[in-house]
C-alpha cells in the first residue's frame, strides 16, 4: 500500500491531535476528547494561514497514520538564512516500523531543499532514545545541546 503524503485539512485535526495524545508524553500535555477542544482548531487555522508552515498528515487507504509540522524560520545568520525545523512527528502505533516516519521526513527534506533552506533541525525528548536513534539513521546529528524554558 502506498503512503500518501499531503497537507492536513481542517477535517483531520482530530486524527492528528489522536496521534499526538497516544504515547505516554503526549498524554500528559494533549486533551483528546470528542469534542476536541476549540483551540487545536484555531492553533490548525494559525498554522494553515502561514506561509512558512506545513502541517502534514500521512495516510493508507484514506486511514491517517502519522503527521509532523515543518516551519521555516529565517534570520540574520548564515547570510540571511532559512533552516527548517521539524516538529510533532507522530506515527500510530501499528504502523511504526513500517516506513511511515522515513517517508514523512525524506518529504520534509526534500521540500525544505526545494524550498532554498540550508539546514533542518529537530528535537527529540530524552525518553524517547528510539526516536533518536531513528533521527540518526536518517543523517541527523547531535550536534547541539537543546534546552527548554517551559512558560
């Protein structure tokens, strides 16, 4: 079965926001509740009104099994640079390991190089080592420490 990669719509907030509640990280900080809370939708308009985001979901045979968020962010570095930066990747469980998560990042890649960005980068939670290791595979390196200030 072919993975379709395509931008996510307004009807598919409530899958994506499924896949981002189902681990035990996502559980803790997202309500996944029917109906879903009104300000996933406005965070999806804020997302889909900006040029410099990209909301993605992955499908097979019309089933949503995984998303992530690319945003551009262009500063004074590097020349006037623009990185992108990759963010909420989420694959069901029941296709990890399949190709789901390479497939949605060889896209994020491959657009970000379309689109003129000279660097990607991610993070990844330290409870998450198989997550880092997938990140690795695929050409990403640890070549920074990350650090949050949660507000």
């Amino acid at each position: 079965m072919p993975i379709i990669i395509r931008l996510a719509t307004k009807q598919d907030v409530t899958a994506i926001v499924r896949l981002l509640a189902d681990d035990i990280l996502g559980a803790q900080r997202e309500r996944y509740l029917e109906p879903l809370p009104a300000e996933y939708y406005a965070a999806f308009a804020a997302i889909n009104a900006d040029s410099n985001n990209f909301l993605i979901v992955s499908e097979i045979d019309n089933k949503i099994i995984g998303t992530l968020q690319l945003t551009y962010i262009t500063y004074l570095t590097y020349i006037g640079g623009t990185r992108a930066l990759i963010e909420a990747v989420r694959v069901d469980n029941e296709y990890r390991g399949k190709g789901v998560g390479k497939t949605m990042l060889n896209w994020a890649i491959s657009k970000a190089k379309k689109d003129g960005c000279h660097l990607m980068q991610l993070t990844t939670d330290k409870k998450r080592p198989e997550a880092l290791e997938f990140y690795t595979k695929l050409g990403f390196t640890a070549s920074h420490e990350g650090l949050k200030l949660f507000l």
